[in-house]
C-alpha cells in the first residue's frame, strides 16, 4: 500500500472512505471526503501557483493585486475599499500589498480628485507591463492545471463550488 503522502486524490479519499467505513459504519464519510478533495485540490492548486510566480519574483497575491487593476480599474484607478472588495480581503491585506508592489514601482496610490480623503491605488506604466508580459504564460500555465477537465466540466465544477 503506498503512503498517503503520495497518494493521488482518488486513491487517497478512498482509502479514508474504506477506513471510515470500518472504522465507523455508523458515520456517513460522504461531506468529509468532499472537504478533503475541495482543500487537497486548493493546496495543491495553490503549489503550483507560488511556484509559477516565484520564477518570476512574485508572489500569486501580488500577481492577483496587479491583475486585478488590470482588468478593472478606470483610469483614475480604484479605491482601496473597492479594490478589497474585487480581491476578497481586508483593507490592512491591500495596503500590505501595495506596499510592496508600490516599493517596487508597479502600483501608485493616489489622492482622489473630489475627495482627498479617499486613495485610489493606479498601475504604473511598468506594473502594466508586468501584468501583460506575464498573463499569457499565467493562463497557460492554468489551462495545464486544469488539463483533465473540459471547458463544460470546468464550468460545472465553479457553479457547484459556488454554491458552498
């Protein structure tokens, strides 16, 4: 029997449902196994995004700072509020980001014209490119991870996992 260290998933979760079983008849293993696969799927998803991103001295949270005013920021760029709203995460987690990204030249904040109060984050010139010269090679380096499935299993999997 190989270790679960180096178990594919399948494998894996059937032997946790066979020993669950044995173990615990009494227990119906079913929403664990899910669980196991959604996290095992994400740890090993997220792997191979550090490791992409790190060829390039970034991080997958940089990338998706950049990214993200990329593909949706005006041109008077984007509050910080909103661009943690886009991102999913806490303000202190964007500033901590631009921090970086701003050390780096790539982003910019910038007072709002109407109301001085409110930073909008920018790209630079620089951080577009960045963004632009990696993107290609990021969704084929995505379109590898997700090689197994179809364009329609694909779409099944993101309309099931958002309905967690």
């Amino acid at each position: 029997m190989p270790s679960e260290e180096f178990m594919d998933t399948p494998a894996l979760l059937n032997r946790i449902e066979r020993d669950w079983r044995a173990a615990r008849p009494d227990v119906d293993p079913e929403p664990m196994l899910t669980v196991i696969a959604v996290q095992r799927t994400s740890s090993l998803l997220q792997a191979a995004l550090e490791d992409f991103f790190a060829q390039h001295d970034l991080t997958p949270s940089a990338f998706d700072l950049l990214a993200t005013l990329r593909r949706s920021a005006p041109p008077e760029g984007l509050t910080l509020g909103d661009l943690a709203g886009l991102m999913a995460i806490t303000p202190p987690a964007i500033t901590k980001r631009m921090d970086g990204l701003e050390r780096r030249g790539w982003v910019a904040r910038q007072a709002d014209t109407q109301d001085r109060r409110t930073v909008r984050a920018q790209l630079t010139a620089e951080g577009r490119q960045v963004v632009d010269s990696l993107l290609t090679a990021h969704v084929a380096n995505e379109e590898r991870l997700l090689g197994g499935l179809t364009p329609a299993e694909r779409r099944i999997l993101r309309a099931l996992l958002g309905r967690i």
